[in-house]
C-alpha cells in the first residue's frame, strides 16, 4: 500500500543527545515537509523540501535539521540545540506541482529527559 | 507564519446532535482542505475543496468553500462516538501549507 511511513512511533531520549526522526514515502511525491505539534497546538512547519538535495526552512527551523539525498526520504534530526524537543513530530508529503493535498505519517512522538 | 483561524476552540456534543465548525483567513486560498486527527496520530485527509462555492459531501460530513474564498465550513451529521477528535482545516499556498489551529470535538454517548 502507498503512504508514509515514520519512525519510531515512541522515541525517549537523554537531554543534550541529538536524535534522528525518520520518514519515507512510496507515493512518489516530490515534496515533503516536517510539521512539530505541542499539546493543544496546531502545527508548526519545521522544515521542507520541493526536490531531492534541496530544503528550506520554515517557521521553527532553529535546533533542527533535514537532509533530502533520496525522493522517497526526508529524516529530521533534533539537535542539542534545540531548546525544547520534546513534542509530537509529524512529516507529510505531496505533489509539487499544483500542490493541493498532503499527507501525513503517523507521527513520532519524542521525549526527552 | 500564516494561520488559519478556526472556530470554535472545542465541542462538546451529545451522540447523535449535528456539529459545525468554520475556518477563516486574511488571505485567499484556491483550495481548502479538511482533516481529522485522532490521538496520537497524524492527521487523515477527509474532504477536499477546489472550487469557490463548491460543496462536498464524504458520508456524514459536508464542507463548503467560501465564496470569497477565505472561509470554509465543516458539517458532521448524526454525531457518533467515533468522530470524537481534532479537526484541522489547511490551505495550500506558494510551497507550504498553512492550518488552521484546530477544533476539538468530544461525543459523549
């Protein structure tokens, strides 16, 4: 079946450790993005990509990093950096072409502590 | 970054009542889209709208695309227990999309 696959669903981490988040997509869709949601909260676009080897930032960029080498990959790292980590991470993807719908993984869900 | 306003905050309704919930933007959007979000995992897409005054229907569930094509509406009919969760309204634009800030609805039985 076609869709978006993240992992882990549950991801416990030590304080100052950076921490891989990961996501693949079979839909053959160009674009993929990295959302963080916090309880109660909408979501927040982290970062994006249109096209492999290319990503831009979004709205929380800061403490966090993407890289883009596959089509079907867009793995987030959240580094030591990042201030407050802990949170549910949703990736999407979609067609980047007259983009009219994303779709979600499951979701992550990282603690740290 | 853009949000969408969505309206209300949360709900709470009996099974079986009739609930609708709205979303707003300062700006103009081509298309709307409507998701749900059960907890604890991501959100699934239920009704897509491309066209300003159209109106879809995905079972229980009717929304509408303003005509000025900053607002859009989400109907559920005939409540059920499982309905109870988090809906999102978005908007596509330029290379990201933009979501409303959701609508917790909770079905007592």
């Amino acid at each position: 079946d076609g869709g978006i696959t993240q992992s882990p669903k549950y991801l416990f981490r030590k304080e100052g450790q950076n921490v891989t988040l990961s996501c693949e997509q079979n839909l053959n869709h160009d674009a993929m993005y990295w959302y963080r949601q916090d309880p109660g909260q909408g979501l927040r676009l982290i970062y994006y990509s249109q096209i492999v080897n290319d990503f831009q930032k979004g709205d929380i960029a800061e403490g966090y990093s993407v890289s883009r080498e596959k089509k079907e990959s867009f793995p987030l790292t959240v580094t030591s950096a990042q201030k407050n980590p802990t949170a549910f991470y949703l990736c999407a993807s979609s067609r980047r072409q007259d983009i009219v719908e994303a779709f979600f993984g499951q979701g992550t869900r990282l603690t740290v502590v | 970054g853009q949000q969408l306003n969505q309206s209300p905050q949360s709900m709470f309704i009996q099974e079986g009542e009739d609930v609708s919930m709205n979303c707003t933007s300062s700006s103009i959007f081509n298309t709307w889209l409507w998701y749900k979000q059960d907890p604890g995992e991501g959100p699934v897409l239920l009704i897509a709208l491309y066209k300003a005054g159209e109106l879809t229907s995905n079972g229980r569930l009717t929304a509408q695309f303003g005509i000025t094509r900053k607002d859009s509406f989400l109907n559920i009919s005939a409540s059920i227990p499982s309905d109870v969760g988090i809906y999102f309204c978005a908007g596509p634009t330029g290379n990201q999309f933009y979501f409303g800030t959701g609508t917790s609805l909770t079905v007592i039985p």
